[in-house]
C-alpha cells in the first residue's frame, strides 16, 4: 500500500497526508462490495477440505508438527485461501469465509481441518504463553479487574483493537453466545485519514512511542513489564497501526511509565470515536462455521458483551483463533519487535513469547485449556 507519507527507523518526521488504497473504506462501501469478501465454501471445497483433514488425523502426527501446505495437500481450495489472504493483507484487510460444518464434523477433524487453512495464509504462531498454537475465544471465568487479564477470556465487551502480536488475526466460530457478542470491524486507516483532517496535531502524538503493557507476557527485550511502540507506524511505503486503549491504561500501573497526558487522553477519545462511528463501524454476528480473517495492520475489530448458555457447557460461546505470519508480508519497524516476539522478519515474527526453560511446548489443544 504506497502511501503519501513515510517514517524511517531513525524517527523521521511523517507528513500526515490522507491515504487512498482498498484498506480506507467505510462501512456502507464495505457492505456495498461484500460479493468481493465474503465465500461461500462448495460441497467440493469441503470433500477436499475433510479428506485433508481426516488424513492429516490418521497420520497421528501432532498438528504442530505439520508445518507446511504441502503435507496434507487441499489442490483446489489451498488456491482460494491464498488469493483470499493476499487481499487481506494488500487490499481491504478483512474477509469472510462461511460454510465449515461444526456441527457436523467431530472438534478433532474441525481444528485439523482450520489448521490446514491456515497453512496456506502463512506461518502460525502461539496465542498465548501456554504455547497454544489455535487458541480458544470462551468466557473461563478470568477477572476482568485483574490488570493481566486478556479479555478475550471472559464474557466483557472487548473494544476497537488489533492483535498486534500477529500480522494476521483468525476465527472460526464453534458457537455463539445466548445473547450478544457481535463483532464489529473498522478500518484503522480511514480512522488515520478522519484523524488527519479534523486533529493533525493529535495525528502528532499519535505518530510518538506510547507505553503499552505486557499483561504479564514474558519479555524479550530486557526486564520490563512494558514498552514503548507508536500507534502510527510509517514504515517504507506503508502505515501500520497498533492500538489497543485498554493496554495504554494498564501500562499506567507502573511506576516507571508517565502518566498519559491530556493529548494522549484526548487522542484515544477520537480514535475510539471514529472507530465506534456508524460511518466506519461495520456490525456482524458470526455464524457457526464462519471463519474471518483480518489484517492487524489496517483493520481494528472489537467485541460486545455476552450472555451465555450457563445451562448447557456446550452450547457456550466458543471460537478459534490462529495467529498468521505470512512471509510476504509488509515490512516493519524495529519499533514492533517486542510486540511481535523478538523478531520483524516477516514470516518469523509474532506470537506470545514463554518463558525459557518453563517446559512450555508448542501445541495445539482441541478443547479449551
């Protein structure tokens, strides 16, 4: 995505000009176009798909270990997620696939069958410090008043953010809640340009470093339980942008970090404001068998609140997530390493970082654990 605009490793001066690419859209664009996002897996699709799936079970290799598309081959399918994910990341950011049977195929074939997806977007990385390489989105009681609680695992409304350990984001819907849970998506770059003609001062501050908390994730650039990373990121060509509130107001309970300032405060009011506009606000409940696919560069996506079927365990909101690192992705500024693991080498970089010498290993659990 060419943009009017650049920012080096050594901190140059952008100029916060509006950027025209697929990824500025608004809703009602969106929506007008959703015959270019949205597909409908066919019943010779899904054959492929399930003969995969159900030979990649029978080899009785652990999924971690199956690393690449061309073990468990899908020749006509694989095609279509791949020209499905280079729109993702070079186009509009977002897409919807619709059709996996959950609940006709047992959880095992399902969560093989999404990992052989995800083979054909890219690399797959852990989703948590548990090593979980597919994790599991349910309410498993976590408080939300604790600061290291990642709401993804309570049943709290979770606002406009990207995953920024990933360049991807994707989930597969198990089963929805009883009542709420929407999800909503906004592209972060027609946010950028709002931003830009109504507040370029605020664009300023937004281009500076901003403290972001680690939630107890270990650290792979020294001790600290934070760091520092811009929410605009300009970068050879491209604007990345990591935001996520509720992680600049956790940072705020260490002692080392500055209190945010009345710009920053008055900077994320705009940003979420924008974000939650109907003008840029997309709305939608995924259906079981959905799978989304997002770009954490130029999409933000958030959550509402829910109400669960506490009567019956399994009926409870459930989804899976896989964290995406495609080699051809865009490049990116030192600024991220700490966020994306260790590493901006795309292909290489994101996931959670664990603790070395934990016994912590790589895996991927069918339920949640």
């Amino acid at each position: 995505m060419p943009l009017n605009c650049h920012r080096s490793e050594t901190a140059e001066a952008p100029l916060f000009k509006p950027i025209r690419s697929l990824a500025a859209w608004t809703a009602a664009e969106a929506w007008a176009a959703s015959d270019n996002w949205v597909y409908h897996l066919t019943p010779e699709d899904l054959a492929e798909l399930g003969t995969a799936a159900n030979a990649a079970l029978s080899s009785q290799q652990p999924l971690h270990t199956i690393t690449s598309k061309d073990k468990f081959q899908l020749p006509t399918l694989g095609r279509k997620m791949e020209f499905i994910r280079k729109d993702v990341s070079f186009g509009r950011g977002f897409a919807l696939i619709k059709g996996i049977p959950v609940t006709e195929w047992p959880r095992e074939k399902i969560v093989s069958a999404y990992w052989l997806i995800g083979l054909h977007w890219g690399n797959l990385k852990a989703n948590n410090k548990q090593g979980h390489l597919v994790g599991h989105i349910r309410d498993i009681g976590h408080d939300v008043r604790d600061p290291d609680t990642r709401l993804y695992a309570t049943h709290a409304a979770q606002p406009f953010h990207n995953d920024g350990c990933s360049d991807l984001v994707s989930l597969l819907c198990l089963s929805t809640a009883k009542e709420g849970g929407a999800s909503h998506w906004t592209s972060s770059i027609s946010i950028y340009n709002e931003i830009v003609a109504q507040r370029p001062d605020l664009a300023q501050v937004l281009a500076q470093p901003w403290y972001f908390d680690k939630k107890g994730v270990p650290s792979t650039q020294g001790n600290h339980p934070y760091f520092k990373i811009p929410v605009l990121n300009f970068y050879q060509g491209h604007l990345s942008i990591n935001y996520s509130d509720n992680y600049f107001y956790s940072a705020q309970r260490h002692s080392q970090v500055p209190l945010l300032t009345p710009q920053h405060v008055e900077a994320m009011k705009l940003f979420n404001e924008l974000a939650e506009s109907d003008r840029l606000r997309m709305d939608y409940i995924l259906d079981p068998g959905d799978i989304q696919l997002l770009s954490n560069h130029t999409v933000l996506h958030a959550r509402g609140s829910f109400i669960d079927h506490d009567e019956d365990a399994t009926k409870k909101r459930h989804l899976l997530r896989l964290w995406i690192a495609p080699e051809d992705e865009r490049p990116l500024p030192k600024a991220y390493t700490e966020l994306m693991g260790g590493s901006v080498v795309a292909g290489e970089r994101g996931g959670i970082a664990y603790e070395k010498g934990s016994g912590v290993q790589l895996h991927v659990p069918f339920e949640a654990e």
